[in-house]
C-alpha cells in the first residue's frame, strides 16, 4: 500500500493561498459563447463534444468567471491528474458561482495539492488485487475489466485518479486477450464489471468486440457497464449504441450521478433509450462535501433518478484518494442521509450508504441501526420515525 510519503511529485506543491472571488473584469457582462459556430448536429454529436473537450484555463475563461484559485489551480494541475470537460457539461456549470456543485466536481482546485498523511495513492487497493493487467478480481465470483483511462470528464475526486486520463488509451488487444483468458480459466466468475476510465467512450465497435468477448465465455451470467458517459456525455447514448447493448443481456448498467442539476433533458433522452434496450439502470453517488452532502439534495437526486427509470444502488464514502480530503465527510453524514430516506420515502430511492475498505476490504455497508435490542429472541426495534416495537422469534 502507498502513503503520501512515498509519492513522487512532478512539482513542489502550491503554497495554499488567495481568496475565492471571482475575477470581475470589464468583460464581465459580455458572455462570450466559444462554440457559437457548432451547428445543432455537431453538438449533438459525441465525437464533436469529445474533440472540444476544454481543457485549459484559457478556455474556461471564456465561459466561466474563474476564481483566481481556480486559475492557479488549473495552471499547476498540468502534468498531474488530466482536466477536461465536454462542452455540454460546462454549460451546466453557473458563470459566476464557484460554489457551483458542478462546477467543484470538474475544475480543480488548490485543495487538491494538500494532501493528507492518510491520503493513499490506491485506496482500495485494485492494484494488489490485479492478477492480470486491468482486471481486479476481489470478490470471488465478479471481476472489474478495466478497459480505457479515458474519461469524458475528470472527477476532481476519482478513486482512481492515480491512472485516469494519464494516456487517454484503451486496453491493447494482448492485454484484453489476457484479461479475457483468466475469466475463461476462473470458473467461478459469474459476473464480469466492464469499467474504466469510462467504457462507453470506446467507439461502438471496439466496445463490441470486447463484450462480444465477454459474452462468450459459457460461465459469465451477468455483464455491467459502469460509466459516467449518460450523465457527462449524454450524446454517446444513440441508437446504435443501445443497439449493440440489447444484444448481449443481460447486460446492467450502473450510472455514476452527483447531483440532481445532472439530471438534464439530455440525460433523460440518453436513460429512456437505454432503458427501452432493456438495460437495467443503477446509480452511484460519491458523497462530497459541499455537492452532495444535504440529505434534501440527496433526497432529490434520488427522486430524479427514479423519475428516469434509474435505481439509486449505491451512494459511496469519498475513497481516500490522494489530494481529495476536501471532497470528504465523516461517515456520519451518509448515515443521516439514509436515516433522512429510509421510511420517509420510496423504498427504492433508498441506495446503499457503502464505505470501500481502504486497503482492499471491498464495500462495507454502514447505516442507521434499527435493532435497538435483543433478548432471548426478543427483538426491540425502532421505526424511521423512532417508534420503538417489540418483535418475538420462535421460541423452538
Ligand atoms: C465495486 C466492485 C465490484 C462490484 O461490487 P457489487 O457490490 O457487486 O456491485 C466488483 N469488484 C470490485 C473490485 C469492486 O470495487
Ligand atoms: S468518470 Fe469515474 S473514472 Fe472517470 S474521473 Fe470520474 S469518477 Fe473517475
């Protein structure tokens, strides 16, 4: 396991300073819009909004009043964990709000430089469990295939920051052939979690291919994709895309959402189609300080997502990832956010409040304790509204 310490960073880190207002310049009325020359089809067009991905500072400039923070930010964060962001997802993020929950999760900051003696460079430690190049095989019976590093835009606070975005390439054909024959030979493995980086950003015939692969071996029951892309990237989820999704189930989909202002007309469109390809949908929610961390926001989220026929699965304890200490909450705060749902709401906006064990442990559930206490198989209980009632266990 790597600690803090035993990084080797590519610059000093940035001493932390300057105030978060926002520049306010003479321009500051004028709203420059850098892609008012896309025609409607170009921007409605994944490839397009990949290629216009902004990364620099320049270009944010252009839609955003940055903080001088954000600016300093960007500048030092070359070199480090890539930034990039589609132009549909800028466009959610508010011109003069820092605070902006959109914004936080996408443009860096400072913060990120600060680093904390218990920050880890792989804090679930994938690379440990990896018997094969861009597979994790933790858990007996399922398997993570990790397939690209390339995102279509960079969470500030991914578990995985160590590898994301650092070549912006896919798995090669021997490594994936390698991958693929250790599931062949691992009996036991049921369930193949096709991840990344993001895996729908692979053009839809090399993303065949690989889980036409999969889909081969006699054993594996259930493929998932886990992805980002429907909420990011909306226009990647076209008809051809589902079309070649539909042909391999049953094949689950887990979207990773932060905020209810993620859930646009564009994301609607993109979970209709994969619902209607019969791809089951699941979310995950990294829980984030000052994003997420109200349980009336979370609350909405979890609301939204049903409305899109999307199953709120897992909200997830920010991982000890290095630099993201700023991103995390105590533990207690994801409690009373299932303690706000459970009983209050639809059972099935109800995810699971899950902490990854640092060092490899897998998701440990936490959550509210009902079971008050028990003796000789009396069982006291109390409800979501803090009702206490007795229930008896068979005496035989
Ligand atoms: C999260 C994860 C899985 C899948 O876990 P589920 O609880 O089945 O969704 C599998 N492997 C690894 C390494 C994981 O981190
Ligand atoms: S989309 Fe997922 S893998 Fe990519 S940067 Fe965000 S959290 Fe990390």
């Amino acid at each position: 396991m790597s600690v803090a310490g035993s990084i080797v960073l590519p610059r000093e880190p940035m001493k932390m300073v300057i105030g978060a207002e926002a520049i306010l310049s003479a321009e500051e009325e004028y709203q420059p819009n850098p892609w008012k020359e896309a025609t409607n089809e170009e921007w409605e067009d994944w490839r397009w909004q990949l290629k216009h991905r902004v990364t620099r500072a320049e270009q944010l400039k252009l839609i955003l009043n940055l903080s001088q923070e954000e600016i300093a930010a960007i500048e030092v964060s070359k070199g480090r964990m890539a930034t990039a962001i589609t132009p549909y997802f800028a466009k959610l993020m508010d011109r003069n709000d820092s605070n902006c929950p959109i914004r936080r999760q996408a443009i860096p900051t400072l913060e990120e430089f600060h680093f904390s003696p218990h920050d880890l460079f792989d804090p679930c430690a994938e690379d440990e469990n990896s018997p094969v190049h861009g597979l994790v095989h933790r858990y007996p019976d399922r398997v993570l295939l990790l397939v690209t590093d390339k995102c279509a835009v960079y969470c500030r606070y991914c578990t995985r920051r160590r590898m994301v975005g650092s070549s912006e390439n896919c798995i090669t054909e021997a490594k994936l052939d390698e991958a693929i024959s250790y599931i062949q030979a691992t009996k036991k493995i049921r369930d193949v979690l096709i991840s990344g980086g993001d895996p729908l950003l692979l053009e839809d015939d090399h993303l065949e291919g690989i889980i036409a692969k999969v889909r081969r071996i006699p054993h594996v029951e259930i493929i998932r994709i886990g992805t980002r892309v429907p909420v990011t990237l909306p226009q990647r989820i076209t008809p051809s895309l589902t079309g070649i999704l539909k042909k391999y189930h049953p094949l689950w989909m887990s979207i990773h959402f932060s905020h209810p202002k993620e859930i646009t007309k564009e994301v609607r469109r993109a979970c209709a189609l994969l619902s209607e390809a019969g791809v089951p949908l699941g979310s995950q929610t990294v829980l984030l300080r000052r994003i997420n961390d109200r349980s009336v926001v979370m609350k909405r989220l979890m609301h939204e997502l049903l409305k899109i026929r999307v199953r709120p699965y897992y909200i997830y304890q920010c991982d000890l990832a290095m630099g993201t200490e700023h991103f995390r909450t105590p533990i207690a705060v994801g409690i009373n956010i299932i303690e706000k749902l459970r009983g209050h709401t639809t059972g099935y906006a109800v995810p699971s409040f899950v902490i990854d064990a640092p060092g490899g442990g897998g998701k440990i559930p936490v959550g509210p304790t009902y079971l008050i206490s028990q003796d000789k198989g009396k069982m006291v209980l109390r409800n979501y509204q803090g009702k206490v009632f007795e229930y008896q266990e068979p005496q035989s």
